[in-house]
C-alpha cells in the first residue's frame, strides 16, 4: 500500500468490504462523475465483517461499470514461509485464536482461497525481500500513475558546512578559485566571467563529463528501483562561485537529457571572505 502512495494512489488499507460502494459512489461523485485518481482498496481476514463470496460479488458489480477500471491482486506465500514470518516478528495470527500460528495460516488460505482463484493476479511472495515485493508492485502498476522522480542540484560551501541531506555529493574544489582573482571575487558562479575562469582550468572539461555522464547513469536506475527523491550536492569552499557555476552547468545538462531538476544556491548570497576561502595557492 505504501508503494502505491508513492505512485500516486489514494491507499485505504482494511476498509470495511460492507462500505466499499458507498465509498465509489462518494469518490465519483465530482462533477464528472469519474475518478480520477488512482484508489487501492486493501484488505484481508482482519477486516471487519470481511465475506470472500461477498467481496467477490461486489467488485463484480464494480468491474460492470463504464466509469470504473477495476483490478484485484491476490497476495499470496507459502505456510512455512508464513510461519517463520509470524515468529520472527512475534505477532499473534488473526484467526489462531490462542492456536499454533500454524492453525490459523491454514484457516486463513482456506478462507481466501475463492479470492486467490478469482483475481486478476496472484504475486507469490514466498521468495521476496520486502524490496523486491516494492519492485514487483511498481512493474504492475507504474504505468497506470503519473509518477516523477524528484531531482534536486544544490551547490554548498564547505566552509558553512555540509548539507544534512545528499545522495551524491561532489567536492569541486579541485578547480582553480576565482576568488583569488579581484576582478571576480564579488561575481558569483551565475556571471559569465566565473564560468569563463573555471572553464579554463584544464581539469574541468574531462571532470564535468565524466560527472554528467555518471549521473545519466544513475538516475535512471535510481527511478528504475522507485526513488521518489534524489539530492545532488556540488560544493566548493565558499559556494559561491565553482560549486555555483557546475551546479548550473549539470542541471542544464539533465534539462537536455529529459530531466527537471530543481535547482538550489545555498550559500550564493553569502559574503566572500578570505579567511573562509583560505591561502591563495601559488
């Protein structure tokens, strides 16, 4: 369900079965009379007053309704499987009722089992991680909800400190400093002749590719594994003027490439400051 959040559903988990054509008729109810958001409807032998027949009957009622699309998914796992789960995280079985865990797992798959015959799609999760359930969930149903990855470029002076949250950070202080240049030191990475000054210094070029290129790389395995957020952090050690100016520089490049990068300047209004920027190397 949480998966299906993050795809852009409205999740309701163990939604009394009894109140589910109340709850489609309320969700349709706008003036187009259509849903337009996604709506997951989870639930299992907790839920009250839950009828396998019953459920099946509805959904069927639901499923005949031009206005609806309608889908089930019946999760499914082995009973020893089930048992070792229950008894590593000590939780009591719904319908043990004081038994062995292993009562109730058989009493509940003889319960669901008109459901697991009637659905549109069985997922066994008898060898999963809870990773490759998240995996599993996204390849049935990503391409039924607009769903963007986040993508976030920031530049940072490390003198100020480290940003608190960044997947990939990296550390651009390698390239020539501008601020040891007067006529650049009060520009900022943003004015044409910082960019011109760091494009010079013969190790950006090659630098600024091979970062570009891992990063396309990256990202799009980064969306592939359900991501929703991904912070890029370029810091010099002022940030104002090399991490300003590759900050932009990469963001354009992802523009290019299909991204829509956010782009943010944390220390780009900060003063510039000779005892933060150190000794002038020779």
């Amino acid at each position: 369900m949480r998966v299906l959040e993050d795809l852009g559903w409205e999740a309701i988990d163990n939604f009394p079965v009894r109140l589910l054509d109340r709850l489609i008729r309320e969700q349709g109810s706008a003036a187009t009379d259509k849903i337009h958001a996604p709506l997951a409807i989870g639930f299992d032998a907790r839920t009250r007053g839950f009828d396998p027949e019953g459920t099946i009957a509805l959904v069927k009622e639901l499923t005949a309704r031009e206005d609806l699309v309608v889908s089930t998914l019946f999760l499914d796992c082995s009973g020893q499987e089930l048992e070792r789960r229950y008894n590593e995280n000590r939780r009591r079985h719904p319908l043990a009722d004081g038994k062995p865990v292993s009562i109730g797992i058989a009493a509940e798959r003889e319960l669901l089992t008109p459901l697991r015959h009637w659905a549109d799609a069985v997922i066994s999760t008898t060898d999963f991680s809870s990773h490759d359930l998240q995996q599993a969930i996204r390849d049935q149903f990503a391409d039924t909800a607009a769903r963007e990855m986040t993508v976030t470029v920031s530049s940072f002076g490390f003198a100020r400190g480290v940003p608190p949250i960044a997947d990939l950070m990296f550390d651009m202080r390698f390239l020539d400093n501008p601020h040891w240049q007067p006529d650049l030191r009060e520009l900022t990475g943003r004015d044409a002749p910082v960019g011109e000054h760091i494009r010079r210094d013969p190790a950006y070029q090659e630098s600024f590719e091979r970062i570009r290129d891992l990063l396309l790389l990256l990202l799009p395995r980064y969306e592939k594994q359900g991501k929703s957020y991904v912070n890029i952090a370029f810091g010099c050690t002022g940030g104002r003027h090399r991490s300003v100016f590759v900050t932009e520089q990469i963001a354009q490049a992802l523009r290019e490439a299909g991204f829509s990068p956010t782009v943010l300047h944390r220390n780009l209004g900060s003063r510039a400051a000779e005892m933060i920027e150190g000794p002038q190397q020779s």
